[in-house]
C-alpha cells in the first residue's frame, strides 16, 4: 500500500513537470496535464486525506480569483463573468493541487520543474529557428523578410503570441544565468554546452519576437545577477567599465542581427514617423489611447470597479466614446495589468493584487531567495505594459510560478528550520 502511494506521488511530480513543459506549447496539451494533475491529485487526496493542511499559503495565491469573485458582485454581463471565472481556474488549481500534496519541492525537484519548463521553450524555439533559416534561404536576408520573421509574425508560426512567448524565454535565461553563477559544484563538459546553446537560441529568439518590455526588463535581471557575481570578485568600477564595453558590443549585435528590433525601440521615442509607414498605431502612441480610457473608466468607478464581468463591454464603450478607431476595432484590453485591475475592480482590487505581490517579494528579500526575487521582478516589470492575465496563457505561467516559487520557498525554510 506504501508502495502504491509512493509511485502515486512520483506521478504527480512527474505531471507537474509535464504541465510545466507544455506552458510554451498547445494550449490544448497544457489544459490537459492540468486536468491531468488535478485528477490524480483526487485520487491521491481520496486515499490518503492530508492530516493537516496549510491554509495560509493556498488563501495568498488565491488572491486573483478572491480579487474576480468580489468583482462579481457589480457585474451585469454573467456570461463574461463566468468566462473569466474559468479562465481563472488555475489560481485556485495550483495552490490547492500543489500545497495539498505530499510531494516537497526541495531545491533539486524545483530545478527540475524549472528545468521542465525549459526543455518546453526550447522545443519551440528549434522550431521556431528553423523557420527563420529557411525563411531567409529561400527569401533572403532583406528588411523585407525580416518584418515577416519579427514580433507577431513569427510567433504567429507556432499558434502563440509574442508578448508571452518572450515572457516564457526570459523566465528561462534568467534561471540559466543565475544557475550558471550560483553554482555550488563544478558543472560538466555536457551541462556547459547545454547552457550555452540554450543562451544562444534563447537569445536570438528572443530578438527575433522583439518584445521590448520583456527584453528590457530580462536584460535589467540578468544584468544585476551578473554584476552581483563579478563584482564580489573584482570590484564594482572594473565590473562597471566591463559592463559598459559588452553591453556595447551586444546592443551592436543585436542591432545587426535584426535591424527590425531597432525600429521598433525607436518607435517609442518617434512615434509619428513609425505609424506613416506602418499605417498602423504601435507601442506607446497605442498604448497612450488604452491607458487614457481606462483611466477615465476608473475614475468613475474607482472604489470597486465596473465589475469582473463587464470590464471589457465598458473599455469599449470608451473607446468608442472617444473615438479610439482601432482600440475600438480589435476591443483591445488595457495592456497594463495595474489599470485592468483598476478598470474591473477598483483601488480594492489592485491593492488586493499588490499585496499578493508585495509579500511574495518580501519574504524572498528577507530569506535571500534571489532567483524567486527575479522571476517576480520580471512579471512586475512586464505587467506595465501587457495584462498578462487577460489571456490563459498569461494566467497559467502567471498562478503556475507563483505557486510552485512560494512552494520551494516554504518548503526548503521548513526543512532549515528542521535541521537547525
């Protein structure tokens, strides 16, 4: 019977390793390890109930879905509410599932979740590789064909969009590089090679999607774990001189990798002549408009919001008020995770939200977890300008590492304590 149990349990790491593999990939594949894990999590709880449960930790990454429930309450339009209500589920999945489980993620078994992940995002970034070679054997390498191998139109290859797709590879090189320095023992010939070419593809993929928030922000990350690392070993002024020569030579790089990268951070600053030839709003000049009507929406309603349900029929009703064409057109969200959480649920929702934020972070800077501070940090950073958490993709990444990090975290601390 202890036997049974036993290889129960493996299976259920060995299913949340597969979840995290498929978050890059299908959605439909991704769906199906969850129902997958949640399954067997019932049949693990069915027959051998836990004796005690840890409420604490499941009722904090529930927050979303608590933030979506009370947003209910003024919601007119159930039919959306009930969309977002499912699409939501994986914030009450994971922190159920995973911290009613017997499995504990010691820093080994996270690495292998992490590492799960990885394997996911390098899997699609093969694919991804091979059709810009091929596309540039057969085009050319021209400005033209570049524009078909940039940002949405790559991403759109492989059924997925950009934006999350170059939050799932920044996830990755920040692990590698903070693994790579913070290395206890000598790693092998194999894992050095396995490193490399992951940076390597990870980063002209990266490139290629040309999400600038996302690159600008893994590049903020990756850049404090390496000065952290060299500068205990040479000091910060030879670290800071090194720093800027590199980050020279690679801007260049990146440049002439893919010059598209270049216009679209110029977009930002010179928004005007960038719209002309793309007959099309992009970047800020877009977002500016978003932000704009949500912030006129939250001010009417700025306590609770206008409900989890009818979030998205009043920003396009503001759209149109303010004769926002194409926000109005392809009923565009927010695209800042803070002003969504204003617009559906008002101060009481966001400072809801930034209290689940701002504990996680405060208990990784207490207890020195630097890798959870980062990977937090990314998502932050990011949600200023993407409502990740508009989409299943964004949810699922978002709920999946929150829970398994704050896992990790309370069940190496557990174990510390236990020793010492």
């Amino acid at each position: 019977m202890r036997t049974h149990c036993i290889d129960l349990e493996k299976v259920f790491f060995g299913l949340l390793c597969f979840s995290a593999t498929t978050i890059p990939l299908s959605m439909l594949l991704n769906n199906i390890s969850i129902i997958l894990l949640f399954v067997l999590w019932l049949i693990i709880i069915i027959k051998n109930p836990p004796k005690k449960i840890n409420f604490k930790p499941i009722i904090l990454l529930t927050i979303p879905y608590i933030i979506l429930i009370i947003g209910s309450i003024n919601t007119d339009n159930y039919h959306q509410l009930n969309v977002e209500l499912t699409k939501n589920l994986p914030f009450l999945i994971f922190p159920i599932v995973v911290f009613t489980s017997s499995v504990q993620l010691t820093k080994n078994k996270f690495n292998i979740v992490l590492k799960s992940f990885i394997l996911g995002n390098i899997i699609i970034s093969l694919i991804l590789l091979f059709i810009i070679i091929k596309s540039i054997l057969e085009k050319g390498l021209s400005i033209e064909t570049l524009w078909l191998l940039t940002h949405q139109k790559l991403s759109l290859n492989v059924g997925l969009n950009a934006i999350y797709l170059s939050l799932y590879i920044a996830i990755s090189l920040i692990f590698i590089v903070y693994d790579f320095f913070n290395k206890t023992r000598p790693f092998s010939i194999k894992t050095i090679i396995f490193y490399l070419f992951s940076t390597l593809l990870f980063l002209i993929i990266l490139i290629f999607l040309s999400s600038r928030t996302v690159i600008l922000a893994c590049f903020i990350l990756v850049s404090i774990i390496t000065f952290r690392y060299f500068s205990k070993k040479m000091g910060i002024l030879k670290v800071l001189i090194g720093f800027i020569m590199v980050g020279g030579f690679l801007s260049a790089s990146i440049i002439s990798i893919n010059p598209i990268l270049k216009l679209r951070i110029e977009s930002v600053f010179f928004n005007d002549d960038f719209d002309k030839n793309l007959s099309k709003e992009e970047g800020v000049q877009m977002r500016k408009k978003l932000w704009q009507s949500s912030f006129e929406v939250f001010k009417e309603n700025y306590f609770i919001g206008v409900g989890t349900g009818d979030f998205k029929d009043v920003l396009i009703s503001q759209y149109k008020k303010n004769k926002h064409r194409i926000q109005f057109r392809f009923q565009m969200n927010s695209h800042n995770q803070y002003l969504s959480l204003m617009v559906s649920n008002g101060i009481l929702g966001l400072f809801l939200f930034l209290f689940y934020l701002g504990l996680s972070l405060s208990n990784y800077i207490k207890e020195k977890r630097w890798l959870l501070l980062y990977i937090v940090l990314l998502f932050i950073f990011c949600f200023m300008t993407e409502s990740y958490l508009y989409t299943n993709k964004g949810v699922v990444v978002f709920s999946f590492f929150m829970t398994i990090m704050f896992k990790h975290f309370n069940d190496t601390k557990r174990i510390r304590y236990e020793k010492a």
